[in-house]
C-alpha cells in the first residue's frame, strides 16, 4: 500500500534523477535524435488514475524507462524550431531552482532569486548593447516576452488617447493599426489577439514573395494616420531563413510619426555579440521595446526569455494589482509579479544568472560564432552539391535549402521534399524541420546549441541526399 510523501524519499529522489539525466545526456550526441518507437513509447503512459501510487523511485524508475519517447533535442543534432542547448552551468541551477521551489515573484518572499533577476537583466542588457535604464522581466519564453512588450505598447497607445486601457477597457479607444513585415512571427499576432488589440489589426507591408518589408508603404500608413498611435513591429531573425527587417530605418519612421516600435529578436538579438553580424541588429537599441528567447541562443532550459522596456514605468501600471498580503507597489525593491503576468513563477533568474556568470560575454560570443561558421559550413556543402539548392542568403544562423536531384522535374520538387522532411522524422538521424520559403518547400536548419558540431551539420545534407535518391524514383 501506498503512503504520502515522506521527507526520508528526498535524498534517493535527488540522486536517482541526478543519475538517470547524466544516463540521458551520456553520448545523447552520437545517439538518434528521434528512436523509430517513439510515440509508442509515449503512449504506453496512460490508464485511469491509480488508486494506490507505487511510490516516488519506482515512479521515477517507469518515467526513465519511458524516455525513449522523447526527441533528444538536448543534442548535438536538433536543428529545429531554433532550439538551443543548455550549458553545464545553466543546468545545474536549474536543477537547484526546483529544489530551491522560489517564487520570485514578491521580493519579501525570496530576495536572492529577485536580485539575481535583477543583476540577470542588467548584464542581458549589457550583452546586446541595449539602455541601461529601461525595464525589463524574465518570462516563460518569446510568446509571452512579446505579449509583456505589447501589453505596454497597447497602454502606450491608450494614454496617447486618453484613456488608461488596463483599467477602462479598449473600447474607449479607436482601434490600433499595427504594422509589419512578411517576417512578423505568429506569436506577435497571437499576443495582439490575447491583448485585446486584434489579430486583424496586423497589416504586413511586403515588397516579395518571401515577405521583406515595404519601407515606402509604411511610411504611407504611419502618414496617413496624423499622429494618431501605431505600433510597428520589426524582426531581429525571421525564421526561415534568418533574415533581418531593417531596423534602424524602420526605427527612424516610428521616431518621425510617433509611433511605437517593437523589436522581436527571438534569436537574432544575438547577432550584437559578434562583430561580424552586429551590423544587422543597428538601431535595436532605438526600439521601444525589445524581446529574445533564452531557451534558444542563451542556451538556458525552458521556460525562459526576457522582455526589455525603454519606459520603465509601464510595466507595473500594466501587471501591477495590490491585495492588503501582497507588497506595496511603492516597495524600492522589486516585485517581479507586478513586472510581468504572472504573479507565482519559477526562479528561471537561477540558470540565466548562473550561465552569464559561468562564461560571460566571450564565451557566448564564442558560442554565437561556432554557430555562424556551422551555418557557412552546411551553406558550402550546398553550394558545391548537385542535387542540393540554397534558396536564400544566409545572414546568421539558418541555412534554408531543399533538394533538387538531377531529372526531376520543377512541378515534383515540392512534393519531393515534402516527403524527404516526413521520411527525416523516421529515419530520426537528425532534425531539421521544413518550411515554405517564397512558395517553395525548402528545409531549415539553425545551428544555435553549444554542443553541435561540424559533423553534425553535415548528417543534414547527407540525411536529404540520402533520403532524395530513394524518394526521387517514386516520383
């Protein structure tokens, strides 16, 4: 018979699951990144709640036996949806995190993991050049970095009519056009859909087919609206191809209409840290607000990334609501639950802090930089294939090609590539994922993990030209 937790369990717990992730990690480079079985194995969890439990280690115990169902994103060959590693250091204080169980989210309640946001913050902002005197909040990732970004951008635009949207509501106000790329991410909509403001606000102005901004029709709608507020969104990395919106020009018309401009740099906030890409992210410092992912280049575990605000005072007029037990909003320390939209949330400040201070600014630069040259590796293998064709530049860290073997036809290679990405996922070798790119199925690696290597990059062209000679017949 089962009994209730008990505190003799800890220690076995903590050395088991210490144990059983260094069994995982172990040669997780040279393994499969996705076993045959796996979502068999997945669904062998399952049944009717038991009524008698088996206890913490045999638990533990069924949950390792069951890891086989996972995708070993954690590796060396997972080249998809941009997905970093996570660095020794970042790892093991994340592993403290659960066991430390802080909620940052009130000062009084956990002042180490509060400042450590803070210190956090600060050196993040140092690491992209960005103002030293803004706000800013660790968040769950991207999605919700954008959402605490638009959040304030929307009352910004409220008080530009007079009205205090968090407290009265949207309908007091006219609607608010946003404006954007080709390149704007799903997640931007979906925070504009969650805000209230509407995802059939979002205009993209695009010049071609793979979605590059229109400069001269923007200028056009911010004109038009006589300095009435508008939001303009720029992209620091588009995922496709990892191309750019150019950010300082569009920061020069949000300055000149008056309008806000945010910046989503995902993962392409990265590219100030080395000097052959910074070019590409000038004028970000300029943007009302800013936001990136951890759990990509920072290479930190999920959930987490980060929100910067060059006005400071919006986020608590936003997330801030007293009750007589929680802090006053006139505490000099910081209430991180009035900074953001949860109020109970992880020390995620504990591997952020922990990886910045364990290799500092050189070694994400070194880390960014192996990534670039892993990128212009796999683009020369392309180039120099026959039966291989690099459909975009590549300006960062994502290589977008697709397979063009020798005889096969213009009006098959969609189909052919299609079925290369689906045969990919069985095969499990490696995983890169597929796209569109200016209407054509196309694949997108992204180096952006410490741990990946160059013959990792190159399992990727051998992986579609493998799969591409077998599929190219049937066709």
């Amino acid at each position: 018979m089962s009994t209730p937790p008990r505190r003799d369990e800890i220690p076995q717990v903590i050395r088991f699951a210490a144990d059983a992730a260094a069994r995982y990690l172990d040669g997780i480079d040279d393994r499969p990144v996705r076993d045959h079985d796996a979502a068999e194995v997945a669904l062998r969890f399952g049944g009717h709640l038991p009524e008698e439990g088996v206890g913490a280690i045999a638990t533990l115990e069924e949950l390792e036996a069951g890891l086989g169902g996972t995708v070993r994103s954690a590796g060396s060959r997972f080249f998809h949806f941009v997905n970093g590693g996570t660095t020794p250091a970042a790892l093991g204080a994340d592993m403290l995190a659960s066991a430390l169980d802080q909620n940052p989210g009130a000062w009084v309640s956990s002042p180490l993991t509060g400042h450590l946001e803070r210190v956090a913050l600060g050196w993040l902002r140092d690491l992209f050049a960005l103002p030293a005197d803004g706000g800013g909040v660790l968040t769950t990732g991207a999605t919700m970095a954008n959402f605490v970004a638009l959040a304030c951008a929307r009352r910004w635009a409220g008080l530009r009519h007079g009205v205090d949207v968090d407290e009265a509501g949207l309908f007091g106000i006219p609607p608010i056009p946003v404006f954007g790329s080709g390149y704007t991410h799903p997640s931007d909509v979906k925070a504009l859909g969650m805000l209230g403001v509407g995802r059939d606000q979002v205009e993209l102005l695009t010049r071609d087919a793979v979605g590059r901004v229109d400069l001269e029709a923007l200028e056009d709608r911010l004109r038009a609206l006589d300095g009435a507020p508008a939001i303009v969104i720029g992209s620091a990395g588009e995922v496709n191809a990892g191309d750019f919106d150019p950010i300082d020009a569009m920061a020069d018309l949000a300055e000149r209409y008056h309008a806000w401009l945010h910046v989503d740099g995902a993962f392409g906030l990265f590219a100030a840290l080395s000097p052959r890409t910074a070019h590409l992210v000038e004028g970000v410092a300029r943007a009302d607000s800013v936001i990136a992912d951890g759990h990509k280049w920072l290479n930190v575990p999920y959930e987490n990334g980060f929100a910067f605000l060059k006005d400071p005072t919006l986020q608590p007029s936003v997330f801030a609501r007293e009750a007589a037990y929680l802090p006053s909003m006139d505490d000099p320390e910081p209430t991180w639950g009035y900074m953001g939209p949860e109020m109970s949330r992880r020390a995620r400040s504990l591997p952020v802090w922990a990886t910045l201070r364990a290799y500092g600014r050189s070694g994400y630069r070194a880390i960014v930089e192996a990534n670039l040259d892993l990128a212009q590796h796999l683009a020369t293998i392309v180039d120099e294939a026959d039966d291989l064709e690099r459909l975009a530049e590549v300006p960062l860290n994502i290589v977008c090609f697709r397979a063009r073997p020798p005889g096969v036809a213009e009006d098959r290679l969609d189909e052919l590539n299609r079925r290369i990405a689906d045969a990919s996922i069985q095969d499990g070798r490696v995983f890169f994922g597929s796209t569109l790119y200016g209407g054509r199925v196309a694949f997108r690696p992204a180096p952006v993990s410490w741990r990946q290597r160059p013959e990792d990059i190159a399992l990727v062209a051998e992986v579609v030209q493998e799969l591409a000679a077998k599929i190219a017949p049937e066709l």
